[in-house]
C-alpha cells in the first residue's frame, strides 16, 4: 500500500521484490511469524490437543462410558443450571449498567466503573472467601438465611453468588464502550417521535448493541460453565450435589481417574472451542459493530 | 462544587437502570467484599500480622508475586510481538492464529491445569524428553510459571492489537524520510505509542496470575515453602474452618494487588505525561 505513495529512486536497480523502508526485512518478517506460531502452539495448542489425547486413551467407548454416570450426569446438569440463571442475570445487570452510565450524567461515574471492573482484580479464591464470611452458616446474614431454611454456602445459591462475582464485569464492559461511541442522538430522536421508553429501548438500542451484547454473553458463558476457584470454596465438594463440571473434573483427576477426568475436560473444552468459534465469526462479520473494544 | 449529583436528563428508565445497577453492584460485589474487610478489621491489625508474619505465608506470598511479574513480563514480550504479527503481516493460519489467542480466556482454568500437568509431566509429550535431559517442569517453579504465562497469554495481545491497527503508517515513512533505520523507527516511534495499551495489558496480566488458582494447582506439586502458592494457602485455611486466618491471608492478598494496580496506573499517567496523547 505505501509503496504507492513513495517516490521510486531514479535508477531502479532490478530487484525481485521492492521493500518499503516501513517493512521489516523478509528475514526479520520470517523469524517473528515463527516465533509467534511455535509460542502458540506450545503454549496454547498442545494443552489443547493433549486434552483429547487424554481422553481417548482408552478408546471413544471408555471415554463415553465414564461420562454416563449418576456423577458426571449431575454434574454437567448443575453446571448448565449455574450458566442458565447467572447468564441472563449478568446480561440485565450489563444491559441496565451500561444505560445508567452512558444515558445520564453524573457525579462519581468512573468510580462506578472502577467498582463494576473491581472483581477482575480480585482472586477467584479471595471472591469465594468473601461470600462465605457473608453468607456462611456463622455470619449474620447466613445464620437467620439457614434457619429460614435458605442455606446458601455449600449449596446452589452460593455456587451461583460466586459464579456472578467473577462475571461481574463481563457483560457491561462490551456494552460500554460502544454504546458511548453511539451516543444518545437516535434515541432522542426516537423519544421526540413520541416512541415510550421500552419502545425506544427495544426498537433503536438493542439492534445497536445485540452483537457486542451476544460476545459479551458469550464471554460471561465461557467464565460461568468453567469457573473453578471462587466455587471450590462455597461449593463444599458434595458429590451429586454441588459438584459442578470443574469440581468435578478436579475430584476425578485427584482420584487418578484419568480418563474420567480428561473425557469431562473435553466436554467443556468443546464449549471453549465453540464459544471460540462463534466469537471469530462475530469478529469477521460485524467488526464495525463491535469496533468499539474495551479500550481499558 | 455546584455540580448537581444527577444532571437532568429527557433519557427514560433512570430509575429502573440505576436502582438494578446499585443493587446488583452492593449484593453480588460490595456486600461480600465488605464482609471481608469487617471480618479483618475485628480480627485485628495485630492478628492479621501476626498470621501472615510466618515463613509459610512470606513463602507462598513471595511465590505468588515473583511467579506472577515474571510471567506477566513474558506475556508483555510475547504479547506485543503477538499482535505486531496478527496486525502487520499476512500469512496462512493468520485468524487460526488471531483465535487460538483467546483459547486461556474460553478454556476452564482446571481443564487447562489438568492439561498442562500431563503435559509436562515426568512421563508427558513434554516433559519426558525433558526428564531425559535432566529438567523437572512439573511439581517445580517452573510448572507454575508455565500455568501462569498460559492464563495471562490474551491480554497484552488483545490491548495492543487495536492499537498497532490505528497507527498512522505516514509516521513510519516520516521517520525513514528523515534517515531512521527500521530498528531506530521501532524503538523510538513505535514502541511508545504501543507502550500505554501494553502496560495496561501487562497488569490485566498481572492481576490475574496473582490470584489464579485453578490451573495452578494441579500442576504446582503444592510443596510448603516451595510451590505453595498464596490463594491455596486461604483454601487450606477455610478447608481447617480456620476463617479468621483465610481472612487475614486473603486482606493480604488484596492490599498487595491494589498497590500494585496502583504503581501500574502511576507509571501509566507518568507515561503519558512525558509522552503525550498518542
């Protein structure tokens, strides 16, 4: 492309390809793109593959066989309740964040953003401690909740206050962004037009923001499924009870079930690759709809 | 300040939008962390010392840290070369590439600790030809390090990508015009444009490997003083129903990651300042 726009010396010494003083070397250019593909294959593809190498050890039908049990079963259940009302729950909180911060104006507006972010500075672990001091069976709160019949530590509710904590952010950051990108001109324009508030909600913003809403719910699903250190704390370990996929995973691996474990691993490993999947597509097909990234 | 606290506005659902932001913002995240910093502060300064003044807490703390910067450092290298390639050349696997990137934010971090162990196992693809040659990767410093350059990998990448897409190639050409090498251009024209995004990303880095946990474990041996890591230490705690103690360790724990945090955006505006808006 630049080469267009630089002057070509007056004697042009034949050469097979002309580089611009703004490229690297070809030799330069090689060495990098090697490093980058060798990295990642190391770092990031044979973790990957060995997931499924692992798995399969035994043959498919081992690897199907210990994936049919009273355990695992309820485990992947529990995991896809956890993803299916912690999800929706962060996409309102995100959708309804990202309105209030950049549909209004007002004082201590970046320190609400500091506050929403705060959780992805905090361990996963330190997150599970703090909801067991609140909601655990010594604390206030859990004392009058368990005599109420409403345990929360070592139960559902607690797996899904933890699960919640660490996708906190998720869904507003995406929204964010673009939506101050977008500003607030159409819908204005909408309101001058008589539309009600849910009308101009449903009708101009969300087709604004669906694909940066979709990757941000993408992104908090991938977390919710797969979070593993903020619900090894509140979760209790219970077999058939509280253990979710990555507990799971966790209690078979220790058991040396190797094949057990790994096979389990894949099931979510696939949910990664989906997640993936559909992630590079939105990237490729609605780049301007995304454009604005989190820029943090 | 005669600033009013919410400027009037024709836009609808105020209410509805703030009171379900502020009250999911109190119950799912202020609400606990507050739990936490009562709980310490009952417990007592002098007690929160005197449980993390022990050589086991120094060890797993110092651990956690070290391993962290280090990996958070070659995420910042590798990372900025990452994106340069993504973002300048083209070659075949390019997106296979731009997407396998993101594989440690979409992979559970036990499906990746479980992985990484096998694979660098004694008996691993990876570790038994390093076995051979006399090198232990997992149950050692090393494996952890390796955990923790993992789950960082994205983030370094994923803020200077953007970046190196809106750099003004006359720029470049400006700086050959006037004689500069490739090199001279590199380091005195590009880097610190790219250096705001990379630092933001190398404490995104760095505030994750402190408090990773899950891909960790598997593949750190768990030995005190020597891989024990600081967010195991709390588990422990909590597994002995030794709360006060969890407590002090986990207030720890975030004293030293909100300094740090805090150093970061310090060097950032200090950037910026001597740099400029870029």
């Amino acid at each position: 492309m630049s080469d267009a726009t630089l002057p070509l010396p007056a004697v042009v010494r034949p050469c097979r390809r002309f580089r611009a003083p703004t490229d690297e070397a070809p030799a330069a250019r090689r060495l990098l793109i090697a490093l980058a593909v060798v990295g990642i294959a190391v770092l990031v593809l044979a973790p990957l593959i060995v997931v499924f190498a692992e798995a399969l050890a035994d043959g498919v039908a081992a690897s199907l066989a210990s994936l049919t049990n009273r355990d695992a079963h309820s485990a992947i259940r529990l995991t896809l309740t956890v993803a299916a009302i912690t999800v929706p729950l962060n996409a309102g909180f995100g959708i309804a964040a990202a309105w209030f911060i950049t549909k209004f104006d007002f004082r201590g507006k970046s320190f609400l953003i500091t506050l929403i972010d705060l959780p992805f500075s905090v361990s996963p672990v330190v997150a599970g401690l703090c909801i067991v001091l609140t909601f655990g069976a010594n604390s206030a709160i859990g004392g009058w909740l368990v005599a109420h019949g409403f345990p929360v530590v070592f139960a559902l509710p607690g797996i899904i206050l933890a699960t919640l904590f660490v996708t906190f952010p998720f869904v507003a950051r995406e929204l964010v962004p673009l939506m101050v990108e977008q500003g607030r001109a159409e819908e204005e324009a909408a309101l001058t037009l008589g539309a009600s508030g849910w009308r101009v909600f449903r009708t101009v913003t969300l087709p604004n923001i669906r694909w940066a809403l979709l990757y941000g719910v993408l992104l908090c699903n991938a977390r919710a499924m797969g979070e593993f250190g903020a619900v090894a704390v509140v979760s209790g370990k219970i077999r058939g009870q509280t253990a979710t996929m990555p507990i799971t995973i966790e209690m078979l691996y220790n058991e040396y079930l190797s094949v057990a474990a790994f096979s389990l691993a894949a099931l979510l490993t696939l949910l990664a690759l989906v997640t993936l999947l559909i992630k590079t597509a939105l990237d490729i097909r609605h780049a301007d709809a995304l454009a604005a990234t989190p820029a943090h | 300040m005669g600033r009013p606290l919410i400027h009037r506005s024709p836009m609808p659902g105020l209410g509805l939008s703030m009171g379900i932001t502020l009250t999911m913002l109190s119950l799912v995240v202020l609400l606990p962390i507050g739990a936490l910093l009562w709980r310490g502060a009952s417990f007592g300064p002098g007690n929160i010392w005197e449980v993390v003044n022990r050589p086991r807490v120094w060890a797993a703390l110092f651990l956690s840290f070290r391993l962290s910067l280090l990996a958070a450092l070659f995420n910042l290298v590798f990372g900025v070369l990452l994106a340069w390639v993504l973002v300048r050349y083209r070659f075949p696997g390019r997106r296979l590439l731009d997407a396998a990137v993101d594989l440690p934010f979409a992979l559970p971090t036990a499906v990746a600790g479980i992985a990484l162990t096998a694979l660098y196992a004694p008996n691993g693809f990876f570790g038994a030809p390093l076995a051979a040659l006399g090198i232990k990767i997992a149950y050692t410093q090393w494996g952890i390090l390796i955990a923790l350059i993992f789950v960082g990998l994205p983030f370094v990448t994923r803020t200077v990508q953007p970046v190196i897409g809106e750099i003004d190639r006359e720029v470049e050409e400006a700086s050959a015009t006037l004689g500069a090498r490739r090199l001279y251009t590199l380091r005195r024209v590009i880097a610190p444009m790219l250096a705001p995004a990379a630092l933001t990303g190398f404490a995104l880095a760095l505030a994750r490997a402190v408090g990773e946990y899950g891909s960790v474990i598997f593949i750190a041996g768990n030995i005190p003083l020597v891989t024990e890591i600081a967010p195991l230490l709390i588990v422990i705690q909590l597994e002995e129903f030794n709360y006060d103690a969890a407590t002090a360790i986990g207030i720890a724990m975030l004293l030293i990651s909100f300094a740090m945090l805090m150093a970061i955006n310090l060097i950032q505006v200090w950037s910026r300042r001597r740099i400029g808006h870029v």
